[in-house]
C-alpha cells in the first residue's frame, strides 16, 4: 500500500487551505506592523506541512488566519472554498469546532476536569449525547495510550501525557485539518517522539492534513513541504525530498 509520505505532492490534490493576498496590520502607536504581508498560498488535503520561522515572522499570525481565530486586515482564506470572512459568528463556531482541532504548546487542558472530560469538550458544543461522547473519548484515548489514565487530571500526569490528551481533544470531532503550534516545544526528546508518531499515523491512516509551526527538525522530516516565513511572507517552500534535514540546520 502506498501511503501519503511516498506520494508525491505534485500530484494533483484537493485544496484544503488558499490564502489570497492574505494580510494582517497590527498599529503600535503612529507605526504600523505589517505581521503578514501579501502571502498567496495552497495547502492539500491529507499532506503533513511544517511551517518554519523566527520570532516574529509571522508564523502565528499565519496560524491563526488560516484557523479562523482572527481576521485578515485584507485578502482572504478559503477553507475547502468556502471564504471564511464571508461566515456569521455562528457559522465560523461551526467550523471551528467540526473541521479544524487546535494543539498548542502548552496544552491549553482544563486544570480541573479529568482526561476525559478534557477530551469530550469539543463534542458538548457540537450536541453529542453523552454516553456517544464518552464512548468516542475513551477511544481517542485509547488511540494516544492514555486509556488508564482518563480519570487523571492534568496536574496529575507528565507533560507528554497532557500533549497527548491535548491531541485526543483535538480530535475530538474527527476535524480533516490540524493545527499544532510548536507541539514538542516543552516536551523531551523521547516525549516529543511519541508525539511524532501519533501525528504521523493521524496523517497516513486517517488522512488528517496536518500544518505545524515547529523548530522540531525531526517533524520535519516527516513533512511533505516545508514552508519558511519571513517577515510576513513566504520566502521558501520546498518539498522535503528536496532538501536536507540535519541536527541544528535544514537546507
């Protein structure tokens, strides 16, 4: 079977993301920061993008662009075609929750609720009843090796623990794109690998399209293209069987 890391990008594939002219200006005071700058373009469906950049390159911005958490200043983001500026409130909450599931540095866990509580969030604001929500949860549990533990709260597990509810919770309403903010920024290099692999088989065996900003350069050589940011733009993007991964660099 061939699976999505031996096929080809170039391949013609569904566009899942397209920005056009995407900007976004932030004022300090009489100046203006321009944090995106006039950036065009496409992701696939079911491809695994890293997204590279320093501080303050516009990698978050991008982020949360592309994820609906905040509006373009000019230029628009598709999602599956649909413009996202054109949603209501209501409509936009919709696919927050039913096509996009958000992984975050630092976990972002409810301090107070359980594993699973943790997990099935998501599934109370899309109307799951309850005994199909703990069901799922429990499975998505399963799925990151965390099935014995759905009664722990996160203070009561390790950090890879906590990234890896986080992850179940992400999946929460089977979303086709997932967006991962640094993932293994606070993790150990055995954890993040844990991490690593999850993602990878979200990617391959369910087909998940998965973009995330990292500096992991073990991450990136599971990508299927590398984008790198500067300065509000694009400034490279290149498929990862056309440039090498070593410890420290990436060119």
């Amino acid at each position: 079977m061939t699976s999505a890391k031996d096929r080809s990008i170039e391949e013609k594939k569904p566009v899942i993301i397209r920005t056009r002219h995407l900007r976004k200006t932030y004022r300090m005071g009489d100046e203006e920061v321009h944090a995106l700058d006039g950036v065009n373009v496409e992701i696939f469906r079911g491809e695994f993008l890293c997204v590279m950049g320093p501080s303050g390159s516009g990698k978050s911005t991008f982020f949360n662009m592309i994820g609906g958490l905040d509006s373009p200043s000019a230029g628009r983001v598709f999602i599956d075609e649909v413009d996202v500026a054109q949603l209501s409130a209501s409509e936009l909450a919709f696919l927050r929750c039913q096509k996009i599931g958000y992984i975050f540095q630092s976990y972002n866990l409810v301090q107070y609720m359980t594993a699973l509580e943790n997990v099935t969030v998501p599934m109370a604001f899309a109307g799951v009843p309850d005994d199909d929500a703990h069901d799922r949860g429990m499975e998505l549990l399963d799925l990151v090796n965390l099935k014995d533990r759905w009664f722990h709260k996160p203070i009561e597990m390790s950090g890879g623990q906590q990234q890896r509810t986080a992850i179940a919770r992400s999946m929460a309403n089977a979303p086709s794109l997932l967006l991962c903010d640094e993932p293994t920024g606070n993790l150990d290099f055995k954890t993040g690998d844990e991490i690593h692999h999850i993602l990878q088989r979200l990617n391959q065996e369910r087909g998940v399209t998965i973009i995330c900003a990292t500096h992991d350069h073990r991450l990136i050589s599971m990508a299927d293209r590398i984008v790198w940011v500067r300065d509000g733009n694009i400034e490279r993007i290149a498929e990862r069987k056309d440039i090498t991964v070593e410890t420290g660099s990436v060119s």
